[in-house]
C-alpha cells in the first residue's frame, strides 16, 4: 500500500492517464498527425511528449540526477494504439514508483531543471501538474478542430468511488 502522503499522486496520475488515452481514442483518423500550424504538436506528438517526460521524471525520482540524454525525445507515436500503449506505459512506470515510495525514498534529493535540489515528493506531485498541461494541450488542440466536449472518459464515472 502506497503512503498516504502520496495517495493523491497515483489517484491523479491514473485519472491523467484515463483520460488523457480517453481523449486520444475521440480524436477522428485524420487528425491523428494534424497540427493547426507553426511548431503546434499534433495529437501523436503530444502523447509522445507525455513518454518523454514521464521518462525524465522517473530517472529523476529514481537517480536523483538529470538523464544524460536530457532533450532527447522518443520519436512520436505513428499510431493511435502505439500512443495509447506508451503513454499508459509511462504513467503507469510513474505510478508503480510512487507506490513503492518509502519515507525516505519522498525525502531524497532530486536536481530539477531550473538548479538545485527539492525532495523528490515535491517532483511527484509536479508531475500531475504537467499531465494536466499535456491534457490542456490535447482538449485546446480538439477545439481547434470542433470538439467541444470535455472528454471524460467513462472510467471516471464507473470508479468515481476510488476517484
């Protein structure tokens, strides 16, 4: 059983995680690869920028150290399944190491990317905060074409007693 410290982090990163899968199971075939213009990610790229970060943020929570590779990101899903799969993938690494977390574990030191060191409990409740970014990006990127629902997934009704 996780600590109940972070309890909260593992329920927002699985409903992160839902909903975020949800919203790419509602964007139409065509638009998968469409970006609005400019360097605006597409729908493919966005959940490979959930990978890539979810990626960053488990080297550091496991290391405490920036990955060598830093910036370097995986290559864009080609498909909607591939998405699907790797972003739950990672969140779900996230999740797995939130749960095994010891006190100490929440109390270690971990660089972030603007200098210097917070405890690496602070870096887990961040990361809820850019899921939410990622999923900003996705629903702003399906109002740009006309989908105007929210897109919650089902999950969070029938489980709506765990969330």
């Amino acid at each position: 059983m996780a600590l109940p410290q972070v309890q909260p982090v593992i329920k927002t990163a699985t409903m992160a995680r839902d909903r975020f899968v949800f919203g790419l199971d509602k964007v139409p075939d065509d638009k998968l690869s469409w970006s609005p213009g400019g360097e605006a990610k597409t729908p493919l790229q966005l959940a490979g920028s959930v990978e890539g970060f979810m990626a960053f943020l488990t080297h550091l929570l496991t290391t405490g150290t920036m990955p060598e590779n830093r910036g370097q990101r995986p290559p864009a899903p080609e498909t909607r399944d591939d998405a699907k799969a790797r972003v739950t993938q990672a969140i779900d690494g996230l999740v797995t190491l939130v749960e095994g977390a010891s006190e100490a574990d929440l109390q270690k030191p971990v660089q972030v990317p603007w200098g210097g060191t917070v405890p690496a409990v602070e870096m887990m409740f961040g990361a809820t905060n850019v899921l939410a970014y990622f999923q900003g990006q996705l629903n702003y990127l399906q109002t740009v074409y006309g989908d105007m629902e929210p897109n919650i997934p089902p999950s969070w009704l029938q489980n709506r007693d765990q969330y």
